[in-house]
C-alpha cells in the first residue's frame, strides 16, 4: 500500500480529502494485519512515496518480483502509470476487474452498444429492472420509475427546521497522526482539519449508513435540491466518501434504502430519489468515465477559456451564495450535490471557464472526489463540455432558480431578478450573456427552446448593454 505523495500534490488537494485517503488506508492496513496479512506499506512521508512510479520501482526491488497482480485502478492515468512502470521494470502485470461496482466496464459497454443515445433515465431502467431494485412483478416499485417530480421542494420561508446532525466520529489516535503528516507536508493546501468527522472506517461507515436510513432518509427525497444557508448537510447521507473509499458497498447501501421502503418507514419518492444517485448516476459516471477515457479529460464542446476565480480557493465574494458554498467547501470539504451544480460549477458554466481548470479545483474541493466520478460530473453534466452525453442541455440558471431553491438572496446586496445595472446579480447577467454567446450553437438543441424563446424576446438594447 502507498501513501503517494503527488495524488496530493499535482491538484493541491483540501486537506481533509487527504486526511481522510490516507487515515482509511492505515486503519485498513491495520486491519489486514490483524487478519494475519503481510503488508507492504509505505508511509508519504518516505523518499520512495514520490509517486506511483518510485514507489513500484522499489517494491519491485525488494520482493525481487516478476508479476504483480492488482485490481484495475478507479484512475485511468493511475492505471497507465502502474502499467508503463512494470513494462520499464519487465514485469508481468495481471488486472482484475473491480467487483465494487454493480455494473462491469464491460456489461456498460454493451449497453452503450446497444443504444443510440446514452440517456442516464434509460441506463437506471435497465439497471432497476437487472439487480431486481424496487421492482414488484416485473414493475416499478409504487407505479412510477421516477418521482423526480416530487424532490424538488424548497423550504419555504420557515427553513428546514431541525436537522438531525450526523453521527460525530473523534479523530482516534491513527486519524491525529496523519493530520499531523498533512499539515506539516501540505501547509499551503487548501482547507481546515479543524470540523473533520469524516469515516474512516467500516465501521463508522455503516454507523452512518444506519443513521441516515433511520433519520434523514425520510425528508432526503422532498428536499434533496433545496439550500439554505449555515446548513451545508441537510437531509444528505454523506455517505459518497465511505462508498468511494469502499467502506460500503453499493448494494447494500441500496439495499437498507429499499429495507426502509418495504417495512414503511421512508417513503417511495425519498427511497427512490436515493436509489437514483447511486443505481443511476453514480454507476453511469463511471460508465462513461471508464468506456471514454482518456479523449473525455480533453473535450471543451463550448470552447470556453476563462481562468477559474481566485475567490473559488478563499470565498472571498459579494455573491452571498457563491460565499456560503465555498466557505462549506473550504471548511468541510463537503457541499451537496445540488450546490455543486446549480451554485459553483453553474458560475462557472455562465463564466466560461475552462472545463479543465473546473475540473481540476473539483478534484481537490471535496472529500469525496475520485476522478471517475468527478470529471464526467464536472465537464460532461455541469460543464457541457461533452456536448450533451451526460446531460440532454447546459444546466444554465439564473440567480432566480438559486432565489427559489435556497434563502441565500434575502442577505445579498444583488438581486436576483435584475440583470443589468448596479444592482444586477452577477449570476442572472452571465446566464443571458451564455446564452447569447451560445445561441447558435443551442437553437438545434430541442429541450433549450424555450430558454432561447425568452433570450429572443428581450429588447436590442438590454442585449447590448
Ligand atoms: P447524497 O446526496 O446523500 O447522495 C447519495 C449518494 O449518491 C452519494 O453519496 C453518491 O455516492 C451518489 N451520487 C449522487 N449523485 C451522484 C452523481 N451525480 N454522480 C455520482 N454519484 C452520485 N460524487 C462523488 O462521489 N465524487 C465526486 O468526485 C463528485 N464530484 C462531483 C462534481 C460535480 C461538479 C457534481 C455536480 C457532482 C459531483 N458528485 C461527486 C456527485 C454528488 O454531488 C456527490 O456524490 C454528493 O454531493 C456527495 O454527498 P452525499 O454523500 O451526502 O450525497
Ligand atoms: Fe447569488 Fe444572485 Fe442570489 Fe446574490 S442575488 S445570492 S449572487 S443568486
């Protein structure tokens, strides 16, 4: 096992992200140990943990090897390193597929084959109807595949009341320890230690598994796009981390959703949202991740070259909602889904920044970011950088969607329903600039007609100015 030192390096990655990687990797390690296994580890503070390479290259010296057998990597240029490293040391390398996913590369690529159009409603059907997942006699579980209808409330101007907290774990002894590594090797990483609670192990993981199920299940469907303000987790899980580290599995995180559904405790439209995340989206991506790779890393579809914020890495901004969720990202290193997409990459959607540099502050943003989840995330959902794989149209908003979704304009010095002049919010100006610079590009674009109908009726002069 190798603590590699440039994974936090070549992206400066938030220092709980890194705490959090390599505290799982030692209580594993432990663990193995514990069951008797010889472990080869090596610590990030060690002159070999360099990188993937330095690392190989002496381990293959010291056990003399001539094969090394390994799980295929999540990473594809992870993958591409180990790999050209055996060939240079004349190694045989032996890849096994990796049995966390509910969906092999290779079963992904035949339903890739037979489509014309990879559409993610189309994908969760076929993976519904092909795990046996809230299905009742061959149809969908409370008559619907979808209650996607039903999970877009906002909470209205009482708020969202009392939120059961998450479970807290204390750093034990092995956490403390690798806190202390981070910060004396990355002290200019971005992000606080400060609030780390994240799971490091099995056991915290099912810890909070079972408590989301019991407590925040319930109002996660109704509420899973809404946001307000100093309430960075809500009805959310915060469970992507445990099931990316594979604390859990996917299954059965699916499956004690689904428990809560058939015993009456959490309702179709909470159990079947969730069910969606993971089933759906979370298999899709790295689908598509793994079938498009390396081409995808490079795909700019709008062409788009600005420089990403310097605020993104300090919160230092007038945007009130901007402000909330990269504080959250800078403190936590966690923001729920919706203020990734319809907040951050969203601005930088408007802005034009370049897919890349989006990508690159993702992957070191959160605690949860894998590149095989994150990129298509990032330039194929919310970036359209993919032109339209991931996502049927550009999730281009207004300030007003934000107005609606969370209380973050009540303290704002912009308004969200002006978009030119002193007072214009930033946000609802750049989402008609987009659309003016897009326009053409969008007009064969079915599900934008509406959005450019209403571009198309705005006055010559409000467009030019
Ligand atoms: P919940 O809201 O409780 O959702 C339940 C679970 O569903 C998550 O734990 C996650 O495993 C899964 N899930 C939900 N949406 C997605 C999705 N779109 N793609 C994949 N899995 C999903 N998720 C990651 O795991 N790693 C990433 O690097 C990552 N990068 C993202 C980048 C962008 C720009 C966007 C818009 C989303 C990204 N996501 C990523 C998806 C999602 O935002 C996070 O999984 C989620 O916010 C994590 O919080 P949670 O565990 O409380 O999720
Ligand atoms: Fe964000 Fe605009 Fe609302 Fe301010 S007015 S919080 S910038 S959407």
């Amino acid at each position: 096992m190798l603590e590699a030192r440039n994974e936090s390096e070549r992206i400066p990655s938030h220092k709980a992200r890194t705490t959090l990687f390599l505290s799982a990797m030692r209580h594993h390690a432990a663990w193995l140990e514990a069951q008797g296994y010889r472990v080869d580890y090596t610590r990030i503070d060690r002159k070999e943990a360099a990188s993937f390479t330095t690392a190989l290259e002496a381990a293959i010296e010291r056990h003399s090897a001539a094969e090394l057998c390994m799980v295929a990597a999540g990473e594809h240029g992870v993958q591409q390193e180990i790999a050209s490293t055996c060939e240079g040391c004349s190694v045989n390398i032996e890849v096994l597929p990796d049995g966390h996913f509910l969906c092999s590369i290779d079963a992904f690529r035949s339903w890739r084959d037979s489509r014309k159009t990879l559409v993610m409603e189309h994908f969760y059907r076929h993976m519904r109807q092909q795990h046996a997942v809230l299905m009742e006699d061959g149809k969908p579980a409370g008559g619907s595949w979808n209650f996607d209808r039903d999970n877009r409330k906002p909470f209205g101007r009482q708020g969202p009341g009392m939120v059961p907290d998450w479970p807290r774990f204390e750093p034990d002894a092995t956490t403390q320890a690798v806190m202390q590594d981070v910060s004396r090797l990355f002290p200019d990483n971005p992000g606080s230690l400060e609030d780390f609670n994240w799971l490091v192990t099995r056991e915290q993981a099912l810890v909070q598994l079972d408590d989301f199920i019991a407590n925040r299940l319930p109002a996660f469907g109704p509420f899973q796009d809404a946001m307000w303000d100093s309430e960075p987790f809500l009805h959310h899980s915060g469970l992507a981390s445990a099931l990316n580290l594979k604390l859990l599995s996917p299954r059965e995180v699916i499956d004690a959703a689904v428990a809560a559904y058939a015993s009456g405790d959490a309702p179709i439209a909470s159990v079947e949202g969730f069910v969606r995340q993971i089933l759906g989206w979370r298999e899709y991506a790295r689908g598509i991740y793994q079938a498009r790779m390396p081409e995808y890393a490079e795909l700019n579809a709008l062409d788009a070259e600005q420089d990403l914020p310097a605020f993104f890495w300090t919160a230092d901004t007038d945007m009130v909602c901007l402000r909330e969720v990269l504080a959250q990202t800078l403190r936590y290193g966690y923001a729920h889904h919706i203020q990734r997409l319809m907040i951050t990459v969203l601005f930088c959607l408007l802005l034009g920044v370049r897919p890349q540099r989006v990508h690159a502050w993702y992957l070191a943003a959160y605690v949860d970011a894998v590149e095989w989840a994150e990129l298509p995330n990032t330039l194929g959902m919310s970036q359209y950088a993919d032109d339209g794989i991931m996502a049927s149209k550009p999730y281009a908003a207004s300030g007003k969607y934000i107005q609606r979704m969370s209380n973050y304009c009540n303290e704002c010095r912009y308004r969200p329903d002006v978009s030119v002049g002193a007072n214009a919010c930033p946000i609802s100006l750049l989402y008609w600039d987009f659309l003016l610079r897009h326009r053409k590009q969008l007009s064969q674009n079915p599900r934008m007609q509406m959005q450019l109908r209403n571009l198309e009726r705005m006055d010559r002069s409000r467009k030019k100015n």
